[in-house]
C-alpha cells in the first residue's frame, strides 16, 4: 500500500512539473513558430498554432536587413568576455570570505547583493558621461565592464556558497606541503569547486546574454549585441510579429543549444553540496 501512495505521488510530481515546464516553455515555442508563419498568418484571429503555411521568408528577410553574424559575435564577447573576468575577480574575493574568518563577512555580502537591488536606471546618466569621456561609448570593453560590474555581486554570492561546502581542512593540508595562495587557489580549490564554478558562469552567461537596457543604451551600431537586433525590428511603422519572432529565434538559439548540451553540469552544480 505504501510503494502505492509513493508511485502516486511520483506520478503527480512528474505530471506537475511537465506542466510547469510546459507553461514556462510555451512563450519560446510559440515565438518559434510564429518565425515560420506569414505577417498575416502572425496577427490572425484566432490565433493559429500549428496548421498553416510554413515558410523561410522572414529569416531571408532578416538576412538581408541585419548583419547577424556581427550582433552576434559582440554578443558572445560581451556575454563571454564579462562571465570570465567577473570569475576571475570573484573566487579570490569568495575564497577570503569563506575561509578568512571575519565577522563583517555576511555583512559584505549583503551590501553586495542589495547594490542589485538599485534600479540600473538611476546609475544611468553618469556611467553614460565617464562612458563619454573615456571614449568607450559604443565599445565592447566599455559594455563587458559595466555587465560584469553588474553581476559580480550574483558570482561572489554564488562562489561564496559554492566554497563554503569545501572542508578546511583540505586547504590547511596544502599550505602545510608549502602550497602557497595561488597554488592552494588554482590547484586545490578551483578543482574542487569545478560544478560549482561551471554552473555559475553557465548562469552568468545567460544573465550576460540577456542583458538589454544597458546595451540598449550604451551602444549604436558597433557594440550593440543581439537584444539591440531584436529591438530593431520594433520599427515606427508597426511591430512586424513574424520577422520579430524570427530575430528572436535567432538570437535565443545559441544559448538555448548552450542550455540543453550543459543541464546536466548546471543541475550538479546548482545541487553542488546540498546532499551531505
């Protein structure tokens, strides 16, 4: 009767969770495929899902307007370039707060995480003048900066956690073999919190990708990355549904196919040390 109770209830759990994911998912699928539907296909009333008229047009359109491979490219650089230099800065600032004792640490922490609390547009108008000034309006430096600034506070809080599940001990035996601090960081700890560290630049990356008001507002045509080639295609002249899902699609593809192939390395690391 029990192994009953416990297949019922797995069974609901299972049937709970497809719908979540179905639901979540359902915005994506939808925008994909209205990318293969016509204009008046992608306005039509009632909405039509699966039985129309397929077709490749609206990517040729896109094709032909933008120069996708350069939103793109300043897309994976940007995301990328600010993922690893926000890792690089925060494991030995999470590696001081773990294992340095400090009773000012959790309120480091906290003061870190409320700066993303500040709405971004009240830090807008000056970061937009020092970008003015330093020349690197329009720049994929400039832009990499700022979105690793931005997340830092989300990769230290996350390598914090991570590092904090690694027993002291193990790093107290390397300094003791004469490991010293970049030896102890680069060869004993790093290792250790590989799921951990794979996991948050899998989900900085994402939060990199993402990112639109300040690409949005910190680039023109040199820099702008691929939110800003979506936003192009809300134009004066009206919202052109079918060639703005197939930019879209376009420009979530990527991290999508990231997404799929590194699940499992983002569940482990998302599960890294909740079991003891």
């Amino acid at each position: 009767m029990a192994r009953a109770v416990s297949n019922n209830r797995k069974a609901l759990n299972t049937a709970i969770a497809w719908t979540i994911g179905i639901l979540i998912f359902f915005p994506i699928l939808w925008t994909i495929l209205t990318s293969f539907k016509t204009e008046a296909q992608a306005i039509a009333d009632p909405p039509i899902f699966l039985f129309f008229d397929w077709t490749l047009e609206n990517y040729s359109v896109v094709q032909e307007r933008s120069n996708y491979m350069r939103f793109l490219w300043n897309s994976v650089f940007i995301a990328g370039g600010s993922t690893v230099l926000g890792v690089m800065i925060a494991i030995p600032a999470a590696w001081s707060m773990a294992f340095v004792p400090s009773r000012r640490t959790k309120d480091i922490l906290l003061w870190m995480l409320s700066t993303k609390m500040l709405p971004a547009v009240g830090v807008l108008y000056p970061i937009y003048l020092i970008f003015i000034e330093l020349g690197i309006l329009d720049s994929r430096v400039g832009l990499t900066i700022v979105i690793m600034l931005i997340n830092l506070p989300i990769i230290v809080w996350m390598l914090y956690t991570y590092f904090k599940e690694i027993p002291g001990e193990i790093l107290e035996a390397a300094r003791m073999d004469g490991a010293s601090l970049k030896e102890e960081i680069l060869y004993v700890l790093t290792p250790m919190a590989i799921p951990g560290i794979a996991s948050t630049l899998l989900l900085n990356f994402i939060l990199a990708w993402n990112e639109a008001f300040w690409t949005l507002n910190l680039t023109a045509v040199n820099a702008a990355p691929l939110t800003a080639f979506i936003a192009s295609y809300s134009s004066p002249e009206g919202l052109f549904f079918a060639k703005l899902s197939a930019a879209s699609t376009m420009a979530i593809a990527p991290v999508l196919i990231l997404g799929w192939f590194s699940q499992k390395q983002l569940v482990r690391g998302l599960t890294f040390g909740a079991v003891k």
